[in-house]
C-alpha cells in the first residue's frame, strides 16, 4: 500500500475530530480537560517503565519471578500496577528453549497497565496476518534471528487474558542493580519480538 | 463475522515497519479520539464485546483505509449517532463552518441495550475524577464465577469447531477445524459471541489451545514453531482422533 494511515499525517480528519469534540463539549456530553486527562495519563504514566520494574523485579527475586509466573495479575499488582486492559494477566517466560511472542489478529489487544498503548506496528495489518504463519521470518525482519532448536511459540490474545513475556536476563548483567536493569527491558522484549538489551547497547523499542 | 479483521494468516500486508521513538499517539487527534472514546464508552455503557464488533462491522475499505485511530472515530461517531448524542448531518455542517454553538443536551441519552449493564474495562479508565453516578460496578470487569466443572483439562486433545456465525466471535478463521492441545485453563469469562449482542454475558470456561504450526498452515509451516489461542468452551469439541 502507498499510504500508511497510521503514520501518514490527516489533516481532514485533525480538522473533524476538532469539531467533533467542540459540539460534545458545546452539548455538555464531555469535557475537554477529562480527555486532557486521560490522554495524559497515556502519554506520561502508563508505558512500558512499568513492564520494566516488573521484569527487573523478577530477575533479581526469585520468589517474585515464581509469583509473577504462577499469577501475573497479583505479582504486577504488588508493583502497583493494573486496570484497564490488564485485569487478567498471564506471564510467559522466554528461556534457552522457548521463545514466547504476543500478537491479536482480531483486534490489537494489548496489556496496556504494563506496555501502555500498543505500538502501530503491533497494530498493522502486517503483524497481524504474518507473526502467527511466519513467526521466524517476522522476527527476522524485526532484527531477531533464533537458532532452529528454539520452539517459538505465538501467543495470540483472543479472549480477556492480557499476555506479557519475561525476556531472558541479559548475559554480562549478573552485577547490575534492579534499577540499572530496568534500562535493559525494553518493551519490544516484553511483547517478544526482541531480546532484552545487552549491557552498555540502547535496546529498540 | 468473517470479516476483514480476521487478519491471521493472510497474505499480501507486506513488511512490518517499525519506527525508532514512536510517539504514544502521531496526532493530536488520535488522542482526542482516544480520550473522547473512552469518556463515551463511561457515559455511554455498553460494553467491550459490542464496541469490538461495531469496529468489525466497519466496511472493509475503511477498515484498512482509516488506521486504528480513524476506526475508533468511525466507532464513535456511529455509536454517538446512534445514541441520539449527535443528529445526522450536525458533524458535517460544523466541519463545513456552520457557526451556532449547539445546545446542551437535555439529558443524557436513556434506555436502549446500551445501558444493560456498567462499562467494561478501557471506558472504567475514563471515570472522571469528581466522579458521575455509576451503577454498581460486577465483582470482576469480566470473571464470573459458574457452577459446572470445565469440561476439559491441561493436556487433552481438542478440535475446534467451524464456528462460522455472522456475528462476533473471538474463533479466529485460521483456527477452525483444527486440533490441539489445552494447555491452559482460566477462569471463567464473559462470553463475548453473546455478550457483544447484548443477549446475555453466558460465562464460559476459557482455555489457551496449543496448536502446532503445521496443524494451522500444512506445507508451508514453519518447523518448531507453534500458536496459541485463547478458546472459549463452546469453540471446542474433544479430538475426535484421539
């Protein structure tokens, strides 16, 4: 496709939304500052420095990690996260072995309390169709090559549950404090089409 | 509804673009329609199955066309249409410059299946801080607890049906007719086939299904990989293979 509608600038449609809110505003149906809000609460508060905190959490306490996996939703709580489009969470841990990745090809599910919004990739058509036929290719092309002896395993969000991965700890953190490992999650790690950042490297996403 | 959102498995989307320090939202207005959406959803009602399925019920062409942020516009433009919040034409006319302010709705908009049971999840984020009158909030935005045992267990094979109803369903068409294997169980849900129509929330047991790539993809699957999909009790039959 030439045009990419969740990247390619819309003026019509900056100019409907506008006055869209503007005559709810005028009808008394809502308030601009209670969209202010939320917006806000988006953009700075919820994202994936939550994930983080419960990721490096979990590489640092064992008894957490086995909370973590045996009930996501009261582990992530304990860190004081949870709400909307996370009530019913599930932890999948990556290992030598395994190799755990997130997708909904219905709609764009996604836990929000932990990641945030979704990136527009997690988002796109592309992802949506391919990462569960071609797993190995998609994460290729993202920049994550796994050997063939790792079972990859795509984990597609169709009912309430809320799925978040625990990336591996990276080889060469052994001696880093918790919150000198939260730099090295990233939240591409935490969907799983990436690893955790290696020591000393900037991680994508 | 086999529809254009049952993108798993297609063909033909090309490359996943990935863009370095992408912002929460690109445009301004894809967060007003964010937050707008979510305040509706909270003096609205409803509930996350029908606002799911009203996306799915976009025309095709649109759905692709608009982005994820242009559907929910579409969502909530109809929606509000349809609520009476907005009249036909009213949008269009304050687009083109038609200046009077519109007056103050009388009274929220009453009644209907919309207002059946309190929103569900994203619209419980909108809640304004002073805060409206809420009926009183389920236990659980989607957990309901039901009497009968589920009917299978971690390790036991299973088919899916060919599920194929009009409506909304969460059985994705490339899951169909398929074996696998339970490999989780979960609690009891709101059933959303039902639910998003507004007949009923039926809780049913819910499992996450293993299904091996060749199962879903034949020939051209690829070696050591597998998906797994969170499956409603009815989707689900036992393996009649096994």
């Amino acid at each position: 496709m030439s045009r990419d509608p969740d990247h390619d600038a819309r003026p019509d449609l900056a100019l409907r939304v506008e006055a869209l809110e503007s005559l709810l505003a005028e009808k008394g149906f809502l308030d601009p500052a209670h969209v202010d809000a939320i917006v806000h609460r988006y953009e700075e508060d919820v994202g994936p420095l939550n994930g983080a905190r419960v990721v490096a959490r979990a590489w640092v306490d064992p008894a957490y990690r086995a909370r973590l996996l045996a009930d996501g939703t009261a582990a992530i709580a304990e860190l004081g996260f949870g709400g909307p489009q996370g009530e019913y969470m599930v932890v999948l841990e990556n290992t030598p072995k395994v190799h755990n990745v997130v997708v909904c090809t219905l709609c764009s599910c996604y836990p929000w309390p932990v990641l945030g919004l979704p990136p527009a990739w997690y988002k796109s058509p592309a992802y949506r169709s391919r990462i569960v036929r071609e797993p190995r290719a998609v994460l290729r092309e993202m920049g994550l090559e796994l050997p063939p002896e790792v079972e990859v395993r795509v984990w597609d969000s169709s009912s309430e549950v809320r799925y978040m991965v625990l990336p591996e700890r990276p080889v060469g953190s052994e001696k880093l404090a918790e919150d000198e490992l939260r730099a090295l999650v990233t939240r591409d790690a935490m969907i799983g089409v990436a690893k955790a950042a290696a020591p000393g490297a900037a991680g994508r996403g | 509804m086999n529809g254009i959102h049952d993108m798993g498995g297609m063909h033909g989307f090309g490359a996943v673009r990935l863009e370095a320090d992408e912002p929460v939202f690109h445009e301004r207005w894809e967060a007003r329609v964010f937050g707008m959406s979510a305040l509706a959803g909270f003096r609205l009602g409803g509930n996350i199955d029908a606002r799911r399925h009203a996306l799915e019920r976009l025309d095709p062409v649109s759905y692709l066309k608009d982005g994820y942020y242009g559907r929910w516009l579409a969502r909530l433009e109809q929606t509000l249409l349809e609520r009476g919040v907005l009249a036909p034409g009213e949008l269009e006319a304050r687009v083109a410059g038609g200046g009077a302010p519109a007056a103050p709705l009388p009274s929220l908009p009453q009644g209907g299946p919309l207002e059946s049971r309190p929103p569900r999840s994203e619209a419980k984020s909108a809640e304004p801080s002073e805060g409206r009158q809420l009926p009183t909030p389920p236990p659980h935005p989607f957990l309901r607890p039901v009497d009968r045992a589920s009917r299978f267990a971690v390790g036991d094979r299973v088919r899916t049906r060919n599920y194929q109803p009009p409506g909304h369903t969460r059985l994705t068409g490339y899951a169909r007719s398929r074996r696998g294997v339970v490999a989780r169980v979960y609690p009891a849900c709101v059933f959303p086939d039902t639910n998003a129509h507004f007949r009923g929330e039926q809780p049913q047991h819910v499992y996450a299904v293993r299904f091996e790539a060749r199962e879903l993809w034949g020939e051209s699957a690829e070696p050591g990989s597998c998906v797994h999909l969170d499956c409603f009790e009815p989707y689900l039959e036992p393996d009649p293979g096994a």
